[in-house]
C-alpha cells in the first residue's frame, strides 16, 4: 500500500478545523470557558457531552470515550477509512461533514469518479492512467523515487504519461455492493487495472504506459517504488496477456539506429541522458512481434542490444542478435561492467550522458555481413552532450607489443588522460593531476584488451594507494579481460610508479614560488621612474587622480594614496573611509586601490570569523587588504585589529595528524604587515578599530554634489570618452611606478624635536600614525633622495632621510585627516554642528536675540541646511546626546537650543609643530628634555598637551647604552632620535624600520 506523507497528515490535522466540521453536520456548540460543547451524534445524549477544543484543534466525547482531530471526526462521522477520510479532507474539507446523521459505514463515494461509467473497455483504460498520471504529479513519494533512479529530466514524465498508483481510485469509485460499483470494478478488472481480489494491480507502483500512434494505452508497466515490501512481491507488472505495442515508437520512424534496452527504466536511463533513440523490451524475453515489425515498418537499420550484463542478458541478448541479424538488421552489443544495467551504471558512473555515450562508442560488433571499420557513431541526439576526446593514435602497433615486463611501457598523454600499454592491455588512466598530496592517488582507471576482438574491459574510481580497493580492481579486472590476477597486479604496479613520476613533478611545479608581477617593457620602466623623480610628485599624484574621475577630493585621495604606499613599511597606516549612503566613499577607495598593482591588493566583500586566520603565511605580507564594507568584516574585526597592531596571527586548532590519524594541535601563522582599507556608512564604530586607522570623511556638501554631476555630464560627452580611454594609461603609470618602490629603511633626522597632543592615552597611536605619514612620504620620494649607509652591530643599514617638506605635507594632511580622528564627533555631525552655528547666528542676529535663546524645529534646520530627514534626526540625536543642543518640548513637537559657542574649532589640530621652526635646529646640541615636561611647539598656538622630545634617551653621546636600554626600544619601534646611534660609529642619523 503507498504511504501517505506525514508531512500531507500534519498539514491536515493543522488546516482543518474540528469545530468547522462538528457545526457542519448539524451539531449546536454553545461556549464553556475555552472549549465548545454540545451533544454527541454518536449515542443518545441528552447532556451535552461533546467537547469541542479549538485551541488544540481537538474533539472528545466523555459518553463514548472517544476523541481526536479532524481525521478521526471524518472516520467516525461517516465511518470511511483513514485513507478515504484522508482524500476526503484534500478534495474539499466540507465534504467530509455533509449528511444529517452518523453512519457506521459510507456506501456513497463523495469524492469524483476520474473514469466515466458508460466509456468503452479502450477509453476506461486511457482514463484510468491519467488519473495515475496526475497522482504521481502530485505525489513527493513518486517523485522522489524517480529522481532516486536518475529520471529527473523535465519533460520525462509528461512526454510519456508516467503515473502512479496510490491505491486512491477505488476511493472515488462506489462500493461493490451498490450496482453501479460493482458493474465499473468488474469493467476495471477486465482491462487488467484490478485484480480478482478487489485490488488495483498496480497499487504502490511506477505506472508507464505503451502508447500507440493515436495516443491509446496498448501496455502498462508498473514498478513498485518501495524495497520493504513482504518477501515474494512482485517488483514489475505488466497489463494481463500477451504484450503489445512499442514504447517510444516515434523514435523508430525518426532514427535508422536504435538502442534496444531490457527493461523501460533503462530506455527512460537513455532517454533522459540525450539518446532519444532508445525503445525497450519486456524483459529478457519481451521482445515481441509488435517490436520486429515495427524495425521493418521504419526500416531499422543497425541495433544497439543495452541488455543487463548478467548471464540471463547476456542469453537473451545472443538470442535476440541472431533473430535480428536474420531480418538484415546489423547487430552490436552494449556491455556495462559485469552485473550492472543501464540504469545502475549511469548512476554510478556520473554524468550520464558522458559513461552511457562511452560504452556506446565502445559497443562490441556482433555481425550482419562484414565488421565495420569504425566504431559505431554516437546517435545524433547525444551531439550536444560533452564527449571525451578520441585518443591520438599509438606509436606503435598494439599487436606488436611485446608483453615484456620489463621494458618501459609506451605512454600516451593528452591533458589530464594518460594511456599506458601493456601487451595487449591498454589503461587510461584520468583525474591523477588533482592529486596534489603525496599521501593520495585517487583516480579514474580504465583497463581493456587490444584489438577489440579480445574483448573485455573494467573502468572505475580508486584510490591506488589503498591496498583494499586495489585488491578489489585486480580482482574485478581479471574476470572482466579473462587474465589471470598476477598479470592485472604486475601491470597495475607498473601505472602506479610511472604516475608517482608524474605526480611529483607535478607537486613540485605547483610549490615553486610563482611570481604573478608582470614584467616591464624598458620604456614603462623609464617613464615609471620619471614619475617617482619629478619634482611636483605629490601634485602630479593629486592631478592624476582628479583626471581619473575624482572630483574634490584631493586632501582625501593624498592621504589614501600615501597609505597605500606605506604597505612597504614595517607599521603601515589604515584607512576608514567614512561618510553616509551614496556620498562616494566606495568610490574614492577604488580610485585608490586602482593605483595599486593588482598582485600588491587584496579585496573581499565580506570576511568570516576564521577566514584570516588560514590565508597562507606569507600571503598578506606587505599588501593591501580591502574591504567593501565595514559590516562584512564584523565577524572578523578581532583577527583585524590584531592583524593591523601585532602585524601577524597566529591560532592554534585541532586537526589529525596526516601519519598517525591521531588528534593533534595544529598552529596556523598569517604574517603582516598589512595595509587595511575599508569604508563604512555607520555613525557608531568599534572604537578598537577606529583608532587603528585614518578616518577619512567624504565632502558632502552641496558644492561637491554639483562638481560631481557636472563630471557625469562630462563624461557622456567626447571630452569624457577621450578621458576614460586617457584613464587607463595613468592607472598603467601609478602602478608601475609603485612596483619600483622598495622597502627601504627611513630615518627622521627631526624626529625628537616633533610635537603631538598627549591629553589622551589613544594619542600615542595616533602620534605613532603620524610618524609613519612622514615616513611614508619619504618612502615615495626614495628615487629622489640620496641612500645613506651606517654600520651597526656588524651589519650596513641603508637609508634615506626624511626632509622638512615631508614633515610639512605631513602637517598638512594630519590636521584634517588625525584631527577629524581625535574630535568626539564623526565628520557628518561636525559638519552640521558648524553649520547650525553660523545658522543659528544667522538667525539670532536677524530677530535681535541672543543665539541661546533663539529656538528652532528639525523642520526649519531641514528646510534651511538641505538636509535629508534620516541623517538629520541621527545627527542631531548624537548633538543631543553630546551636549551640544538642549531640546524643549512644546505640546507634541521639539524645539531645539543651541548650546555650542564654536570655540572648540581648533582642538582637533593635534598639536603640531611649525615647520618653520625646524630651520632653528641645525645640528642637535644634545639637551633633552625632562620626563614629565610639556612644552608646546613653535609657531601655531596649541590647544591641549603637547609631548615633548622622546624620554629616556642617551645623554651622552659618547657613553654606550647598555642592551635591551631605551635605544634598542627605539630601533624595535622603528622611531629614533639623532644621537641614538652615534655610539655605532660617531656620527650619523638613526634608522627607522622601513
């Protein structure tokens, strides 16, 4: 019997309501709390014992002790079985409570007939395998199994009607003991749909009819779906009678070459793989009259016999080829491996269409005059599937082979196959390139006897380095080809060492070092290096950007621009660029990134927890890592920030040892550094990973927004399609310009007498983040500064020095960008905090009011700012929250008060030293200054702490620091004074790590 789904039973009990069908059959519930009741139908009920439970779906009679849920109301109200009730519920709930009183068992069927009483024995058939055909469009069960089998092509089932029985027909036909139900189930019988019994025949099966030309069911075939059926069930069933028809027909009278399976699901096998040419027998001895005649009616001229690889296939395939040789119909026999059919092959050996067209092209000629000289083509129908190629021909004559175990046998190789002959035993062998571990060989092996005449062939997937499977092909092998074992394992033994050859050469072209840097033509390098020697380099970086497409943002694009060079450093800089939805934060990265050489980048649009810490060791290093957004990276932001501080991760996690199987701690190293850019739309950022970085903030004023449409106006003219086609030539530049870049080491000769704010503690990153702005400054200016050398501790470091004009651009650049960093406030709220405060005193001015007492709406601020509601109300919340604004109430609206005077506009400029004051301190005269001192710097007033000269530093220039003192500190953070090494050699600057 089919199974109904317990998902389609669940679905019932859960759609269906019980008070629904109890109200239906007449029965008056009146409210008790939270059931219903009312008297039950079921005995003589003068109380109310029925409980109706909507809550739970559920019905119970405390008279009869009997309850349950829709199904079993169904059942009880008009006493049918579980199925029918069932069936009943799925065609229309409201059936199944129809009627004024209770029966003990329904005689009526209220469920439509799918056949017609009165149609002929032709018609009632046809109509009883459409009702199977919509059964199994609806049944998962049904469907399941065909997919299971390899039928899943699209069009299969309704091509050939295929259906299912589910033992539901009888349900919709009438009782045998009304006229009318017996009279359609004798009818039914006589057509071979039920049996004696009172069964349908083919209940629980696969249902595929035999159609003729006019579309009439001539044979019905059925196969049972399940395998835990009572022993001595027939899996496959055909209609009572002798056989009639052919399936798939119009195959014969469009083909001349026909593929002739054993059974039906092997012809659907070959159908749904692309050979359409394909008909069935009945079984081994099904091949009818109705199939000769049909050869002869369309002229068949060659038949490919795909009958199962066991001795009754093999007998009946013998059989059949005589029979058809005698009509002048050429013969070939398909061979599968021992055992196997069509079906099981192609499931094993997958894609279908690829192995089953194989051993069609491998089809073993039987006869009809003389051998042809080909192998027999594919059918046309399986053209468009992929095919193996053909293999080049052999040097040498297989015949003439000698099998001499000793002499090295004769390879063939065409990209990932290989054909190594032994004898008169030829193996492909496919897949041994993907072996890249020495501790495994798994491949596709392919052994047959040459010339075909010897016959016999075996094909599977192993693992050569397992001794089991090997034991298993030998075997297999020697039955297939009739060779004694010995010879299969000494054969076998000589593929295995010509592909560990092959395999090892092979591990060692994959682990040698391959350099993805394109190579330079001389003029490249020339024009390259002309750049990085011009004297208005930093403009020249600038201007070319703007010629690339940005517009306005040249403090931005330097200070990427130089990030991104600072990747060469030992300590590079990070980059966050930050600004609301659409402003052009993605685009000022890729501008940036687009000058960076595609081998020295990195980009992802999202990062997973672990996925950095299994990047190879030295994959990152001195690269830059890009990513879309901030939010993707948030399972990640722990691996970052100790990716971007520590400059390397390490982890350890547990993983079998590769000899032993055992569980052991494996440690896994990523080394930096690395040069982290991202960007981010959120006003609230990690403050961990913010003051890991320069933040960047895109303008988003209204003068911006008007450059930016007037350049995508440019761009559509010729003006703009000449600039695009230029674009691509400065990107070429910058990025062979920064391929000439090398790390080298930097020396800040002012370095002590630099200034920073020191009010907070986050200052000293971002005193360490300004330092290596200059370094990185200098950095790009290497070909135009002379290379200095100083030996120490036995070693000749070389370096470049960092001028007073780096320490300037430096200046410049950290103002803007370290001291948006160290304001409070994100850029976009001290945007619209400036501009409320020249609004407001604006306003306040106009209406003769002091600024604090003048008052406004988020409304008048939006009308007067242009300003988008959703950033306004954020912004103004975090002005709210900060103190800035004071809000007042006023019945359901807000008013606003200013209470910021503006006079913190200069916090934000870190404090740094005038340049200009530099020219004072020609050669250094070795004062230092206290440990605890603040002083200010020279020239621009400052506002905060400011440090001094570095601490702890050698007051003597002549007395040599012990190891491990403050000097050696310094060279480990890659900052020094100008006297820390002249205990080295008397004189000279001090390095910094580049």
């Amino acid at each position: 019997m089919a199974r109904i789904p317990a998902a389609e039973i669940e679905q019932l009990k859960s759609d269906v309501s019980v008070e629904c069908l109890v109200e239906a059959a007449g029965i008056a519930l009146k409210k008790s709390g939270k059931d219903r009741i009312g008297t039950c139908p079921f005995h003589d009920d003068s109380e109310p014992s029925l409980v109706v439970t909507p809550a739970k779906n559920l019905w119970h009679c405390f008279g009869c002790q009997i309850g349950g849920g829709p199904l079993d109301w169904v059942m009880k109200f008009k006493g049918v079985s579980f199925r029918h009730a069932v069936e009943l519920l799925k065609a229309d709930p409201s059936l199944a409570a129809q009627g004024d009183a209770p029966v003990k068992r329904a005689t009526v069927r209220a469920l439509p007939s799918p056949v017609t009483f009165d149609a002929d024995d032709q018609a009632l058939l046809n109509q009883s395998v459409s009702y199977y055909h919509e059964t199994l469009k609806q049944s998962p069960e049904a469907l399941a199994y065909l997919k299971a089998r390899g039928l899943d092509h699209p069009e299969l089932v309704e091509r050939f009607v295929l259906g299912y029985a589910n033992r539901t027909l009888g349900l919709r036909l009438p009782e045998k003991n009304r006229l009318s139900g017996a009279d359609i189930r004798t009818r039914l019988q006589k057509i071979g749909i039920y049996r004696e019994s009172g069964h349908e025949h083919f209940n629980g099966s696969l249902v595929v009819p035999v159609l003729d030309d006019a579309g009439n069911v001539t044979e019905v075939y059925g196969r049972k779906i399940r395998d835990d059926l009572r022993k001595g069930t027939p899996l496959h069933l055909y209609l009572p009678g002798p056989h009639r028809g052919v399936w798939n027909e119009q195959a014969l009278a469009e083909n001349k070459e026909i593929i002739l399976c054993e059974a039906l699901i092997d012809a659907m096998t070959f159908w749904c793989a692309g050979f359409t040419n394909v008909t069935a027998a009945y079984g081994v001895e099904g091949f009818t009259d109705d199939h000769l005649a049909a050869f002869r009616k369309y002229g068949t001229e060659r038949v490919l016999i795909a009958y199962d690889r066991d001795d009754a296939g093999n007998r009946a395939a013998e059989k059949l080829a005589a029979q058809l040789m005698e009509q002048g119909i050429e013969c070939l026999r398909v061979l599968f491996p021992k055992g196997m059919d069509a079906n099981s092959y192609a499931l094993k050996l997958t894609p279908a269409a690829h192995s089953l067209g194989l051993v069609l092209r491998q089809a073993e000629w039987i006869g009809r005059g003389r051998q042809p000289d080909a192998v027999p083509a594919v059918p046309a129908a399986a053209q468009d599937f992929p095919m193996p190629p053909p293999a080049a021909p052999l040097a040498v004559p297989l015949a003439a082979m000698a099998d001499d175990a000793d002499a090295e046998p004769p390879i063939e190789s065409a990209g990932d196959e290989l054909l190594i002959v032994q004898g008169d035993r030829q193996w492909r062998v496919r897949g041994w390139k993907k072996n890249l571990s020495p501790e495994q060989m798994r491949v596709n092996l392919q052994v047959r006897r040459t010339p075909e005449e010897a016959g016999g062939y075996h094909v599977d997937t192993l693992d050569l380095y397992a001794a089991r499977a090997r034991a298993a092909y030998i075997r297999q092998a020697a039955i297939e080809l009739g060779l004694p074992d010995d010879t299969i394992k000494r054969d076998m033994g000589h593929v295995l060492l010509k592909l560990e050859t092959l395999q090892d050469e092979a591990i060692r072209q994959n682990t040698k070092p391959k350099s993805t840097v394109p190579l330079m033509s001389a003029e490249d390098e020339k024009t390259a290096l002309a750049l990085l020697q011009a004297p208005d380099l930093i403009a020249r970086i600038v201007a070319d950007m703007e010629r690339c497409g940005m517009v306005g943002e040249s403090n931005n694009c330097l200070a990427g621009y130089l990030a991104a060079v600072s990747r060469k450093l030992d300590t590079p800089l990070a980059i966050l660029i930050q600004s609301s939805s659409a402003a052009g934060k993605s685009s000022l990265m890729e501008a940036v990134l687009a000058m960076v050489p595609p081998e020295e980048r990195v980009q992802y649009s999202a990062m997973t927890g672990q996925s950095l810490f299994y990047l190879g060791e030295t994959d990152m290093q001195h690269k830059i890592l890009a990513i879309a957004e901030e939010e993707g990276v948030r399972q990640a932001a722990y691996a970052l920030k100790l990716l971007q501080s520590d400059g390397e991760l390490t982890m350890a996690s547990t993983g079998k040892d590769e000899t032993t199987g055992n569980l052991v701690t494996k440690q896994y190293k990523v080394k930096g550094p690395v040069m982290l850019m991202m960007t981010t739309t959120a006003i609230d950022i990690d403050e961990e990973l913010m003051n890991r970085c320069l933040v960047l903030s895109v303008n988003e004023s209204r003068e911006q927004t008007r450059a930016i449409h007037a350049r995508q106006r440019m761009k559509q003219t010729l003006e703009g399609l000449l600039a695009s086609s230029e674009k691509e030539a400065i990107i070429a530049l910058h990025q062979n310009a920064q391929r000439l870049l090398k790390p080298v080491l930097v020396v800040n000769p002012y370095a002590d007498k630099l200034t920073f704010l020191d009010d907070k503690t986050r200052t000293r990153r971002d005193h360490m983040k300004y330092l290596t702005l200059i370094r990185a400054i200098a950095l790009i200016h290497q070909h135009q500064r002379p290379v200095k050398t100083v030996a120490h501790r036995g070693r000749t470091l070389a370096y470049i020095e960092a001028t007073k004009a780096d320490i300037a651009l430096a200046n410049r650049i950290a103002h803007d960008v370290l001291g948006r960093t160290l304001d409070e406030l994100p850029p976009q709220t001290r945007r619209l905090l400036t501009q409320l405060h020249a609004w407001v005193d604006q306003e306040a001015m106009a209406q003769k009011l002091p600024p604090r007492e003048f008052r406004f709406t988020r409304k008048q601020v939006r009308d007067a700012l242009q300003w988008g509601d959703t950033q306004l109300k954020l912004h103004l919340g975090r002005l709210v929250d900060l103190e800035y604004l004071a809000v007042h109430r006023r019945g359901t609206t807000f008013d606003y008060e200013l209470l910021y005077d503006g006079k913190d506009e200069g916090k934000h400029l870190c404090g740094l030293i005038d340049v200009a004051a530099l020219g004072e301190m020609h050669g250094y005269d070795g004062e230092r200054s206290g440990g605890n001192e603040h002083r200010s710097g020279f020239g621009r007033p400052l506002v905060g702490l400011v440090s001094g000269a570095g601490r702890g530093m050698v007051p003597n220039a002549q007395s040599e620091p012990p190891c491990g003192s403050a000097d050696d500190d310094a060279v480990q953070s890659g900052v020094f004074a100008p006297n820390a090494l002249h205990h080295a050699n008397g004189a000279g600057p001090v390095v910094a790590g580049g």
